[in-house]
C-alpha cells in the first residue's frame, strides 16, 4: 500500500481512542471514515494476494465475492441502526461513483498521457447489459408504489426482485466457471497482474489481514454510523448527501485509485472493468443483500428509490453505455462523465430526502 495508507491506519485506531475519550462526534465521524479507507484496501489486497494463491478459476469468484465487502458491512451496520436513507443513497451513490468519478477519472489521466486508448467493447456491452437490468429493478418497484398504496405489497415486491437479481448474479458467477466466461471475469474483476501482488504475503498472511481488516471495518464503521446524524446536523447536510458521495468515496477509493492509476499505464480496459464491475456488484449482490438483511433485522428496505437517484442511475448507464460502445476512450468523454457526475452532485447536496 502507498504511505498515506498507512497514515490512514493510525486514523483509525485514533478514531477508537476518540470513542474511549468521548470526544466530538464530528472527531470520530471524520477520523473513522479515515481509517475505513485503508481497511476496504486491505480487504482488496488480502483478496488479490488469496486470488494469486488459490489461481485464476477461483481468484476470480474470491474478487467477484469481496470486491465490494466495506460497503456491504456499511450498509448493513446502517440498515440496523435504521439510517435507510443513507442505505439506499450508498447504493445509488456507488453506482454513480464508479459508473462516473471513477471511469471518468480514468478516461481523463489515461487520455492526457496516451491519448486515444483503445479496449474491448464486448465487455463493456456485457456490463452496460447489467447495468440495464439493475435500472429496471429501480424503475419497475417504484412505478409500482406509485400505482399501489399497500406498503405491504410494495415491501413483498422489493423481496421478489432482491431474489431474482441474486440469481442473476449467481448466474453471472455459474458462466465465469465456462472457459469463455472465465476469462472474462478475470479480466472483470480477478486479481491484478503478478507484479502487483506482493508475493510476500502466504496465504496464512493474506487470511489473517482479510480476517482482521473485516473485523476494523465492522468497527469503524459502527462509530461512523452512530455519530452520522451529529455530523450531518452539524454541517447541515442530509444522511442522503453523505450516503450519496461519502459512503462510496470512503468505502472503494483504494480500488478507484488502482483504477486511474491502471489507466495512466495504458490499461485502461481494466480500469473500465473496474469501474464497471463494482457497480454491477453493488445493483445485483450488494443492494439484494441488504434488502435481504432488513428482514433479519425487522427494517424494510425497499427498492423504491426517490425519482432523482432512478434518474441518476439511468443517465449513468446511458452514458456509460456510449462512452464504451465504440471500444475507444479520449481525454473530453472523460470531462463529461465528470461533469456529469458533479452536476448530480449540486443536485443531491440541495435535495432534501427525509
């Protein structure tokens, strides 16, 4: 990991010793979202070096698995404590963020230094195909609550779609075992190239940091969720804000970082792979699963989602899907996906969502 990383870390054991001391809630809230970051890289990068250990069949399947886990865990901590909007803002929030900051980004560092970049368009179809799916599981739930008044009913919908997009997914899963799907979910989402894996680290190493990573993320993540709300009042911000742009940024910015930084060595397909596969796992494993848990935890969390954030995810597809369609990339396509972004951006810092 870069030093800042490691800086980070004492930002999070800093945010533990803020607890014990019952300092400000603004003081956790920020050093715990510090020390989140080197946590979601140290559960990629324990995932990355199990992936190089176990090879490339099952090194896929472990990425396809864990590439998103800190959102997950801070999803799943807010849903229990009952912050649905900040629940359902991550989720947009990522798919936005990777499908827009993140490709944006890249296209940008990438077009400056190489200019046009070439890829292979059929896996950014494959993927702009998925995105497509996961818009419809936003559209349909919420046309539906806006024609049915039963909540009840609406709730039993949002289940039935949560399962059927784990099916997809699993199915996704089922054609990375064919040899054709294999490698392209290598090439998706598997480990990075062996020159970038410390070979250093055994798979004894590599379970103890993912173990121990998992474990910090639980726990700075339930002091970041219990002092959100003293936070947002303090700045006057809204839970949908900081769940929009916050929780994502904090949560993968270690695998945005390795996504521009893979474009700046002329590989911008994986950055796109990057970008592309971490929103599908977020609309079709990560959102499924927490409607899921709101079971469990007596919380319902539907996927009726406030008509912006549907609009958001639409334009975000859209536009990803021509970004990619032509199989090449220049420095401009990479402004106007962050301009995009940044004009959502104005919009849901305004918005306010009870």
């Amino acid at each position: 990991m870069p030093v800042w990383m490691y800086v980070l870390l004492g930002a999070g054991a800093a945010a533990v010793v803020a607890r014990l001391l019952g300092l400000p809630p603004m003081v956790i809230f920020l050093l715990s979202a510090a020390g989140l970051i080197p946590m979601a890289a140290l559960i990629g990068r324990a995932t990355e070096a199990l992936a190089h250990h176990v090879g490339p069949k099952f090194g896929g399947l472990l990425n396809a698995t864990f590439g998103n886990a800190a959102e997950l865990i801070i999803g799943a901590i807010a849903l229990k404590g009952g912050l649905i909007p900040l629940v359902k803002a991550s989720i947009t929030g990522s798919i936005i963020g990777n499908s827009l900051l993140v490709l944006g980004m890249s296209v940008v560092y990438g077009g400056l230094r190489h200019g046009v970049q070439q890829f292979d368009a059929r896996e950014a179809t494959r993927n702009s195909t998925m995105m497509l799916i996961a818009l419809a599981s936003m559209v349909m739930p919420a046309v539906f609550a806006a024609v049915e008044p039963n909540h009840v009913l609406v709730e039993e919908v949002s289940v039935g779609f949560a399962v059927i997009l784990l099916v997809v997914y699993a199915a996704y899963i089922a054609f990375s075992l064919t040899p054709a799907g294999r490698v392209a979910l290598e090439e998706e989402v598997g480990p990075r190239p062996t020159d970038e894996v410390d070979p250093a680290w055994t798979r004894r190493t590599a379970v103890l940091v993912l173990l121990a990573a998992t474990v910090g993320t639980v726990v700075l993540a339930e002091m970041l969720v219990g002092t959100v709300e003293a936070f947002t009042h303090v700045l006057g911000w809204s839970q949908f804000f900081v769940g929009l742009v916050i929780v994502p940024i904090v949560g993968n910015i270690a695998e945005h970082f390795s996504a521009v930084q893979l474009a700046g060595k002329n590989k911008i397909e994986t950055s796109i792979a990057i970008a592309a596969g971490s929103s599908t796992q977020i609309a079709l494993l990560v959102a499924p699963i927490l409607v899921l848990l709101g079971l469990v935890y007596g919380r319902w969390l539907t996927l009726v989602f406030h008509p912006l954030e549907i609009m958001a995810v639409g334009v975000a597809a859209f536009i990803f899907t021509f970004v990619c369609i032509d199989g090449e990339s220049n420095w401009l396509e990479g402004v106007q996906l962050l301009a995009l972004y940044l004009m959502l951006g104005i919009v849901f810092f305004f918005l306010t969502v009870e």
